[in-house]
C-alpha cells in the first residue's frame, strides 16, 4: 500500500532533441496506457529560473500521466543532456471545463512553504480566471546526464495551471503574467518558472 502513496499523477517535460532517445521516448508514451495526453511544446523560461536550468532547449513533449513511479523508470532509461522536468500534483486546487482547447499550461513556484490560507487564496485568484481550466500544487524532480551547477530551491512549492483559449500563445502568456501579476498584490510570491505553448497534440 505504502507504494501506491508515493505515486502521483501530474505532467512531464522532456526535451525533444530530433535524436533516437527523444523519438524513443515519444513513442514509448505514445503507446503508454499511463500517459492520458501527449503535446508537442515549445517551451519559454522565466529570467528568474533560467540561471537554474542554463541547459533549456526550445522544443519538449509535455506529457499528462497517472503515476510518477512509471515516468520516473522512463526517465532514468531514456535520460539526456538536457534537462527533463516531472511534476507530481499532491494537491488539485481545481479542475472545470471551459470554452476552448488548452493550448497552454504554466508552471509557477511559490518561494516559502505551502501555507493553507495563501493556498485558498491562490486557488480563489486562479478560479476567477475563466481561461484557466486546472490548477495543481505539487513537486518537480528533474532527470539529466549532466549534474546542474546550482540546486534549484523550490522544487517542494510548484503550481501547474493548465489554459484554454483560442488566442495565440502570446496572447494567452500575457493572461498568465497578468494572473500572476494579481496574486503578487496580494503580498504572495509566485514567481513563474517554464511557459508551455502547445504546439500539436500527439495523443
């Protein structure tokens, strides 16, 4: 039993590099019963995260998938130089439909721990945006051949959120920047760490 509670379900970035690890692992999750959907993403770091993760690349195939255990074994087999990045949601603040397919999810993190009260309070923040569909609060583990110089800190404290929107990405960015900009008035520090643009959906 204690094992099923270590696993969670959540999103992975890997980094595709057009080389057979890449395609390989595409495939893998493509005929993985445990991915739920798979894109085809670019995506953007904030100049606040990029110090953390210099080795970022342009293109990655972001994957939904129902236990982390699973993904962590996919990882470790097809593991690359550039940085892979796993993101277990403990908590979901919300999930709703709204008009429109997602064609966009951001990754944020808090930089002090997960008090209840500024959780709520996020979570209220988030539910007045009508765009955004899904709101999780969980970890990141990252996977790498190449050891990163520095240790990023807050990989205890991330939110996902996912967005639905028939505008362009640009459009849909600053609709996050804004949400993000609403919580940071109210004295809560989120900081945004990755922008995902979806490009195609391969699953």
């Amino acid at each position: 039993m204690s094992k099923l509670a270590l696993s969670y379900s959540g999103y992975v970035c890997a980094p595709y590099l057009h080389n057979h690890r890449s395609v390989e692992l595409k495939e893998t999750w493509i005929n993985s019963k445990n991915i739920e959907e798979l894109f085809f993403v670019t995506g953007t770091f904030s100049t606040e995260s990029k110090p953390y993760f210099s080795d970022s690349t342009n293109h990655y195939i972001l994957a939904k998938f129902k236990d982390s255990e699973q993904i962590s074994k996919d990882l470790a087999v097809h593991n690359q130089e550039k940085t892979s990045f796993m993101f277990s949601i403990k908590d979901d603040l919300f999930q709703r439909e709204v008009q429109g397919n997602t064609n966009f999810v951001s990754v944020y993190y808090l930089e002090y721990g997960d008090d209840g009260e500024d959780l709520q309070e996020i979570a209220n923040i988030l539910l007045k945006r009508e765009k955004v569909e899904i709101a999780g609060l969980g970890n990141m583990t990252t996977f790498c051949l190449n050891a990163s110089k520095f240790t990023f800190p807050y990989s205890e404290n991330i939110v996902v959120i996912e967005v639905a929107s028939e505008k362009s990405h640009q459009s849909v960015k600053k609709y996050c920047d804004q949400t993000r900009r609403d919580i940071n008035r109210k004295g809560l520090t989120m900081t945004n760490l990755m922008s995902l643009s979806i490009l195609d959906q391969l699953k």
